[in-house]
C-alpha cells in the first residue's frame, strides 16, 4: 500500500512537472513570436501629374530618379500603387485611377496641369473628391502645387483655394516646396524650366520635404508605425 501509494504520488507530480513545462514552452513561444514579428508598412498610394510620373511620363512604367517616391518611401512607408502622368488634370487623374488596396496615407499632388489651362479649383474640385472616393485610404494629403512661372499669381490662387478644399473636405494640406519656393517664384537654380524641379537632386529634396508631412499625417493616426 506504502509503496503504490509512493508510487502515485511520483506519477502525479511527474504529470504536473510535464503539464508545467508545456506551459512554459508554450508561452515563451508565444513570447518569441510576439517579439520576432515584422512590423508592417504605412502604405502609400500617390495620384499626379509629371511631378510624380517620372522621366519616362507615367507612374506605371515604375519608379525612377525622375520622380520624388524613391525618396519618400522606406523606413516605414512603402508605395502601394496610384496613377501619374505627364500632362495630367486633376479631372483626368480622376478619370483613370483605380482603387488600391488598404492604403494608410494618399498624396494628390497635380494641379498645375489645371492652371496651365487657365481652370480654377472650383471646376477641379470633385474630382479631388472622386480621386478620394475610388481610392478609398484612411489619410489624405493635399499637396500644394509648385510655382508656376508663366501664370505664378494663377498658381498661388489656386494654392489658397485648395487649402480650402482640403479643410473643408477634412483632408490634411501641406507644402513640400518651401526648398523651392521663393514667393510665386522658383528659387534659383531648382528649375530649369519654371514648372518641374531641375533634376534628380531636386526630385530628392521634394521627396524629404513630402516624407515629413507624411510622417505628420502618420503620427495623427492611431497605430501609425514612428
């Protein structure tokens, strides 16, 4: 009796020894797991113009040293798709781009293309509206357009009234170009023809200036990635 009673009383403290340390297993598994996850991406999407297109004049030949997303993208933040083109309206932008999936923080930067055609913001505005609509992502940046150096006054105007759409329409607006801007001129030397940044290096500083209000958007957002 002694010793079947010794007996089970080993068994049963082995059994507990073995549930114990599946326990422990378990958990520091978990634990692991937890510690070793990736972290995901901001993902963003951007719709534009020659800005944003790059050298060969459409976003969906892929990026290139002719466009500011390289320098905007990493650490954080990756391009999750959009439409750009050279020579793009607002209302054209609208007419051709198509959803992306689950995007944090979307960039409008076009406009310039409007105001070359002497359109006012007022005839632009729903299709910033409908770019948003098809789009769908959870953050919105207006870009400001640079400085246009054949219609500048043009230009500021429909900067200011842009602003006004975005307040209106709960977006957030911002302006990457304060590298280049001088007033409603270009700074010298930033661009060679008074409507692009001049090349490459340009393009960078763009990029750096639109991360930071990127990164601003992303720092109101619950769960953004710092």
């Amino acid at each position: 009796m002694r010793i079947h009673r010794a007996w089970s009383i080993v068994g049963v403290l082995a059994a507990l020894a073995f549930a114990l340390s599946l326990v422990t297993v378990q958990r520091a598994t978990l634990l692991a797991a937890d510690d070793g996850g990736s972290v995901q991406n901001a993902r963003l999407a951007v719709v534009g113009d020659s800005l944003s297109a790059g050298t060969t004049k459409f976003l969906g030949n892929g990026l290139d040293d002719g466009t500011w997303i390289p320098s905007a993208v990493g650490d954080g933040v990756e391009f999750a798709g959009g439409w750009a083109r050279s020579g793009a309206t607002p209302q054209r932008m609208a007419e051709n781009v198509r959803p992306v999936d689950d995007v944090d923080v979307l960039v409008i930067l076009g406009g310039t293309n409007a105001v070359r055609l002497h359109k006012t913001l007022a005839e632009e505005a729903s299709s910033y509206r409908r770019i948003v609509s098809v789009v769908r992502p959870r953050e919105v940046l207006v870009a400001a357009i640079p400085p246009y150096a054949w219609q500048p006054s043009a230009a500021e105007r429909y900067n200011r009234d842009l602003r006004l759409l975005a307040e209106a329409e709960g977006w957030s607006w911002g302006d990457p170009w304060s590298f280049a801007r001088d007033g409603r001129r270009w700074k010298p030397g930033v661009s060679e023809d008074g409507t692009h940044p001049a090349g490459p290096e340009q393009y960078r500083s763009l990029g750096s200036s639109m991360r930071s209000l990127i990164d601003k958007v992303l720092s109101r957002t619950s769960g953004a990635v710092a």
